[in-house]
C-alpha cells in the first residue's frame, strides 16, 4: 500500500527518542460503517460512541487488510472509542491476539450544526478548512483542536515503554490532519493528496526527534 509520501523511518529499530524505540506507527481508518453505508455525518459522541458500528462489508474489508498489513509487529492497539472504530480494532484485536485500549483523543472531528446530515456537507467544512486551521464555522471543531488533541496523544504514547509496532484506529479527518503534520505540511492542507479511505492505513515511524520538533513548535505556538 502507499505510504501517501510520508517520511520513512532513518535507521534501524534500534534507534531512540527520549530512551523510547523507535517503532512503526500504523494509522488505520475504521472500516465502513452505517454511517458510510447511509452517507450521514456521524461525528458526535452522542450518535457514535454506541451506534452506526461496521456494516458486513466493514467486516470483509477488515479481513481483507489483514491478509497483506504488515501488522506482525504490532504489539499494543490503541482505538478511538466510536463504535465503528472500536469494532475495526477488536476483530483485528482478536485476530492478533491482543487487547485494544480506546482513547477519546482519537475520536471523530465533531462537524456541529452537520451531525446527521448527508456526507455532501463536508465539502463546506473542508473548504474553510484550507483557509484557516482555526475556524470554527458550523460549530465544527476546528483543525487545530483536532491537531492538539491527536499530537497529545502522541505526547503521551512517546513516554510509554512500548516494544513492538504500534496500530492506531481512527477516522478520515484525524488522521489526514495528523499526516499532514507529520510531512511538515499545514494542518489546514490536510485534504491535499490522497484520502484514506476505510479499513485503509498509512505508516509513520514515531516517535522521531524530526516530528517531535514539529510537536513542541505546533504545542507552544
């Protein structure tokens, strides 16, 4: 699969960051959901959190990355707690053998006043999106709140003593905005390139001195 131009790792698994391995991160988006099937916005953890989980085609696409993903390594799974990612990281949970941890932090951006409306309205969202990472229209979260919250999580996972590869489930937006970090990109231009689309991945190498610069720089601004 296509690493979508993001950095790959200098070195070997030997190297270090604050005394923690380096590792390869896999950032999946959840499989195809009710939500996907139906074309609705689902992006509040009113609706999400314990509805619209996989549809059967989810299900398959879960099983059909399992048969190429490079996920031997993995050794901690960590999901965002809407139904549909969670169901995502427990059947490959299962498969691995492994737990899943779930983490608000790797939620779904919150699309405000377009919660259960049809999926033609993140055009409006992503268009403010490439003007301005802090704009809040529509009662959306804004880019940057999306930014903090998933670069926290990243803070938190780079002090954890972790050995083995580490798989991340979330969704469209979060993960873009957090590619798009990760390539020295802006986060307003994180619709540029290819999307992720469900039950796909993208693999980064983290932590890394390179993105943790990036970190304290977005963090402190």
């Amino acid at each position: 699969r296509p690493d979508y131009g993001l950095r790959k790792a200098a070195g070997n698994n030997q190297q270090t960051w604050n005394g923690v391995k380096q590792m390869a991160i896999f950032l999946m988006r959840h499989a195809e959901s009710l939500a996907n099937q139906e074309e609705m916005i689902v992006s509040h953890p009113n609706n999400g959190l314990h509805r619209f989980g996989l549809t059967r085609e989810g299900r398959r696409q879960v099983r059909k990355t399992l048969t190429n993903a490079p996920f031997a390594e993995v050794t901690k799974i960590f999901s965002s707690n809407f139904l549909r990612a969670a169901e995502t990281a427990q059947l490959i949970g299962e498969h691995l053998g492994m737990s899943v941890s779930l983490d608000g932090r790797l939620g779904e951006r919150n699309f405000g006043d377009f919660e259960l409306t049809p999926t033609k309205n993140y055009a409006q969202v992503w268009e403010h999106d490439s003007l301005s990472p802090y704009h809040t229209a529509w009662s959306t979260e804004s880019v940057w709140s999306v930014a903090r919250r998933m670069i926290n999580f990243f803070k938190d996972l780079a002090t954890t003593e972790t050995q083995g590869d580490v798989l991340i489930v979330s969704h469209g937006d979060p993960i873009q905005i957090l590619r798009a970090i990760h390539r020295d990109d802006s986060p307003a231009d994180h619709r540029m390139g290819s999307s992720v689309e469900p039950a796909d991945y993208i693999r980064l190498c983290d932590p890394s001195p390179a993105f943790h610069d990036r970190v304290v720089a977005m963090m402190t601004t």
